[in-house]
C-alpha cells in the first residue's frame, strides 16, 4: 500500500501502486512459472524444475514437491495459450498478488484428440536480492 500526506486536506490516504513497468515484468514471472508448475503436474517435468522459483530453504517449496497429488493423462504434447492477467495488485515494488489464467491442451493418447483445461492461478510474490519468487500459490483448473 501506499500512504500519502495532504497537507491542505490534512489528511492521509492510501492506496495500491500502479506501476505498469512492474506489471509487465509480474507477469512474465507468473506465466513462466505456471507453465512450469502445470509441467510438473502433469509429471512432464520434475520438481528441480519448479525450485528456481521458490526462495533458497522455501518450506512452501518442500510441502509441494513432497505432495503427491499431481495427476495426468496420458499425453504426448502439451502447449499453453490464451495467457491473461486476471487481477494484479502491487503492494510495494517488492510485494504482489497476481492471478494468472493460462490455457493448456493435452493431445491425449487414449483419443488421440485435444484436451483443454483452464488454469486459474493466484499468486504471492515477493521481490528478494533482485530476484521474484512465489510465496503463496491457489492453483485450480
């Protein structure tokens, strides 16, 4: 948040940033790691893949790659389109919600046809030594 002083009104008022340039640079983070995250899902890539976006000893990290909940179908291809920012809200230049939408189909084996799932994916943040990694993530499809 941001706090201002008006000093005629003698007030304070607050409000989110609104910085395009650090919108453009969230949003090339967040659809980098969703498309990595759905990868290891979907068991087309391995937990080293997703931990360059986590910080170094992430707890959060842990219990996801300990997790064993990722599913699949078998597949042979998968691609990602459609990438929309759903909401973003900037809290400081180091602080971010971000919600990512992203589109991913899966050529199936056992049709040989396109699956389409929609990935909605809120997340946290943070901004540490020059470099953004996730804090919070709420993925869905």
């Amino acid at each position: 948040f941001t706090m201002e002083y008006d000093a005629v009104a003698n007030s304070y008022s607050s409000g989110l940033i609104s910085n395009d340039a650090l919108l453009d640079e969230c949003r090339e983070f967040a659809y980098a790691f969703v498309e990595q995250y759905a990868l290891f899902c979907l068991r087309d890539a391995e937990k080293e893949a997703i931990k360059p976006y986590f910080p170094e000893k992430s707890e959060y990290y842990k219990l996801i790659s300990s997790l064993d909940t990722r599913w699949t179908n078998k597949h042979s291809k998968v691609s990602f389109q459609k990438h929309e920012v759903k909401e973003f809200f900037a809290y400081s230049d180091n602080l971010v919600y971000i919600n990512v939408a992203i589109e991913e189909r899966l050529l199936l084996y056992a049709t040989g046809r396109y699956a389409t799932y929609h990935i909605d994916t809120p997340l946290w943040i943070v901004k540490l030594d020059g470099q953004w990694y996730v804090m919070r993530i709420i993925y869905t499809e």
